[in-house]
C-alpha cells in the first residue's frame, strides 16, 4: 500500500483534519501528513507518547480480537480534537486527527473506505 498516497487522500477527505499518520504496532512513524498552516497542540515528545499508548492498546485489542472479533476503529473525542485510530492490515496504525467542527462521526466511513478502496 502506498501510505504517502493514502495520507494525502485522506487530507482530502475533510478540511477539519489536521494530521494523519501511519505506524506500527509499536509506534514507529511510517509516514505522515501535516496540514499546512495548522499549529500542533502537543509538543513532537508528547504525541510520540501518545502514539505509544495508542499502539499499545491495539496490540490488545488485536489479542481479544481473536475471541470478540478484529477491531476496527477507535474514535476520541477531545474538548479541540478528536482521535480517530484504524487498523491497517496486521502490523500497521493509521492515526487521524480532526478539528471538533461539525459532526466528528461523520469522518470515520469516508476513511474507512478509503483504505477499502485506496485508488
């Protein structure tokens, strides 16, 4: 999968996203796409190690997985972001943040398809 193409379709998608960025299981930035003009809220330390926590919890999700099914997303909702996590395939994260304007929800499916249906 072309990861650099994906991000910046995803960019596409919705003026409110600010940031996307794929990794692995253990937090390791692949690629990533900024926004330009967007002032990032946490420091470059501060989001490793909340990539960290969120590579974490879906290595355990990917574990229960094989009893209650695979995950497929996780959406938080911050007071000036939301977070939205998907798996991509069995080793990588691809991580989207948006501005809370208007309906948060209404990102997830245009994501999710874009990643069905990347070209």
């Amino acid at each position: 999968m072309d990861f650099k193409l994906l991000l910046e379709r995803i960019m596409d998608l919705d003026k409110n996203i600010r940031f996307s960025l794929v990794c692995d299981f253990y937090g390791n930035v692949v690629d990533s796409k900024h926004r330009k003009d967007e002032q990032n809220y946490l420091s470059e330390d501060e989001t490793k190690e909340t990539l960290l926590y969120s590579a974490e919890s879906w290595r355990v999700r990917h574990e229960h997985g094989k009893k209650i099914g695979r995950g497929k997303f996780a959406f938080v909702e911050y007071d000036r972001i939301c977070r939205l996590t998907l798996p991509l395939g069995e080793n990588r994260l691809l991580l989207v943040t948006a501005d809370n304007k208007g309906n948060s929800f209404k990102m997830i499916e245009p994501i999710m398809n874009r990643i069905s249906n990347p070209k």
